[in-house]
C-alpha cells in the first residue's frame, strides 16, 4: 500500500484539568527510525484517566488505543494499513524482563503512551513499532480494545494466582469496575464456565452487568463480603482479587481467603495490613501483585477474542464520537457505565 498524504495537523482534545476536556491542533508527528504513525480509530476510557481528566495532562492521555499504520519509518516491518492494537509501555526489548516475556516490568523503559508520550485520544499516535501489535481485519477495532485492559490485565491475574494455585475452584472480585468485570470475564474462559466468582461493589449498574457476564452479586450497600459470600453457598474462596484499590477491600477479600489461598491486587491505591503467621504462614496463603500483562500475551487473547466476542463485547456498553469525549468520561466516572470506547 502507498503511503497515504497526511495532514500537517490535528484536532486533539485537551485534559486542562477540573473535569474540563477542550480540543487544541498539535502537529501530526513524523516517525522516524523504527517508529509507526498509528491513525487512531478507538481508544478505551480507564479509570487511571481519572487523575488526568481532573488534575490536567501536559500530553494527549489514552493508553488502550487501535488503529491503521498510516506511515512508517526507516527500518520497520509492518505494513501500512495494517490494523492493531497499541501496548502502553515503551519496553526496550533488550533487558532481563524483556527477554524473559516480562514486558510489563521492563527495566529500560521508554515511556508509557497516555502518561509521558501523546497517547491514542488523538487522531494519530506515534509509536515504537515493537508496541504495536497487528491483527487481522476480522476484529473491529472498537471491540480490539478489548485486548488491551480487559483480556490483557485480566488475564494476567488469572495467570498470576495460577503460579501459587493451579487448582483454583472459586473467586471473589472486589469492585465490579471495569477491571473488575474483566477478572471476572477471563476467569469465566480461562478457568471455566462454571467456576462461580462472586464479585463485590456498591453500583447496581455494574454488579447487573457482571450478573449479566455469569457473575455472583454481592451489594455491598446491603452486606458484608463474608454475609455476601455465604449467602452464595461460600465461607473462603481458593482466589481473592482487589481491583477497587481500597484497603478495606482489601483487607475483607484477604480474611475470606481458604487455605492456601491466593490475594492478587491489580487496583492501585490503598495499603494491606497482615498478621504474617496467622494470614500467611500457617495457612500458607500468599498475596502477589498483577500489573498490566505482557506483550507476547496478546496473541492468546486474540484468539479468545475471537472464540468468545460476543460474550466479551458485553463489557463495552458505551461509544462516544471524539466530539463527545468529555459527555463519555462523566458517565464512566459516575460508575454507570462499563467500559467506554472513544471511536474517531
């Protein structure tokens, strides 16, 4: 494909801060040695958007971008028009994490696209083409964000617990945010259809959408996590996933943890307290971390996505034209959405 005519400027909106989103021009960036110029077509809304959309961005955020190569620099690969997904971490591809598949904890790290370098609520993204992740044209690109923070983060927390508890029967979410919602979709397809997970929140918006997903309610604004969870036939869960970020969660998941029982946190936030012989040694429980997933993880979700989209396309239940950027992170912070797609 010939390399199309771009335009010298675009139309990008700006996070001033104070819930206020207007759009200024930026210059449409030149990709240079190894580098990709992505025209944006979706860009998924995420709850670390919140401190941008209210204290301000000196750069254009969006981390769960997809779109078409547009242009490309010397020494790259992929061809234009070819349509993907768009990793947020710059790794460098060379350091012990890198080399080991562990891109998430890169230890070179060049920047994170949405936080440091201009990110995909623009038309156009620049990219490392070692980021940019092609797929076929079967997926639309709305529904390929689902490859990014849903399947991606997700699923690596079912990949996480899976190192200390490979026999893992049942789940409890806190928070049925977008994240939330997300274990709970991939624990559905990873660790099968029937494995009940019950999942934690006090919006009646989102706990229908995770009963919608095959999720266990339990209303907050009515019970306890433990009261919730015996009223579903439960006293401990094999697997407990923090994604609110807040240390009473935290805290209520970790004391409903059997023996052997696995804490993964994935929503930043708040601290955890332990006792280490009672909570950790005696029961030999363990409490890991899960943060964003790995490059090389987005091939297996691919398939999936493909095997399972109606199913996970659930998960979205907003678009908003770029225009309307500002109407669609209100609603998603009020807690009434799921996950929010902003479409150029």
């Amino acid at each position: 494909m010939a390399q199309q005519v771009l335009p010298q400027s675009m139309r990008v909106p700006r996070f001033a801060g104070n819930g206020k989103i207007d759009f200024v021009e930026k210059a449409v960036p030149t990709p240079g040695t190894g580098q990709l110029l992505i025209e944006v077509k979706a860009n998924a809304i995420c709850g670390t958007d919140r401190e941008q959309f209210y204290h301000g961005s000196q750069v254009t955020p969006g981390h769960e971008a997809t779109g078409i190569v547009a242009a490309a620099g010397p020494d790259t690969h992929i061809a234009l028009g070819t349509p993907g997904v768009i990793f947020l971490m710059d790794y460098c591809g060379q350091c012990r994490s890198c080399s080991q598949g562990f891109t998430n904890q890169c230890l070179h790290k060049r920047g994170d696209m949405g936080f440091n370098k201009d990110g995909g609520y623009g038309s156009y993204e620049l990219v490392n083409e070692n980021i940019f992740f092609p797929i076929a044209d079967d997926v639309p690109l709305t529904d390929a964000t689902l490859l990014l923070d849903i399947m991606g983060t997700g699923g690596h927390v079912i990949k996480r617990s899976k190192l200390v508890h490979p026999d893992i029967t049942s789940l409890v979410v806190t928070g049925a945010g977008p994240i939330g919602l997300a274990v709970l979709a991939m624990a559905k397809l990873v660790l099968g259809e029937d494995i009940p997970v019950l999942i934690s929140d006090v919006s009646e918006y989102r706990l229908q959408l995770a009963e919608q997903l095959g999720g266990r309610p339990i209303r907050l604004k009515e019970t306890t996590l433990r009261e919730g969870a015996r009223k579903h036939g439960l006293t401990t869960v094999d697997l407990a996933v923090d994604s609110s970020g807040k240390g009473a969660a935290r805290q209520d998941a970790l004391q409903l943890l059997a023996q052997r029982g696995v804490l993964v946190c994935v929503g930043h936030g708040e601290d955890l307290h332990l006792q280490v012989s009672a909570d950790l040694i005696s029961t030999e429980r363990a409490v890991l971390g899960s943060e964003y997933f790995g490059y090389r993880e987005i091939a297996n979700n691919l398939e999936l996505l493909r095997q399972h989209r109606a199913y996970l396309r659930q998960i979205i239940t907003h678009t908003y034209h770029v225009s309307e950027i500002a109407q669609g992170f209100d609603l998603f912070f009020q807690g009434k959405t799921g996950k929010v797609v902003i479409e150029q």
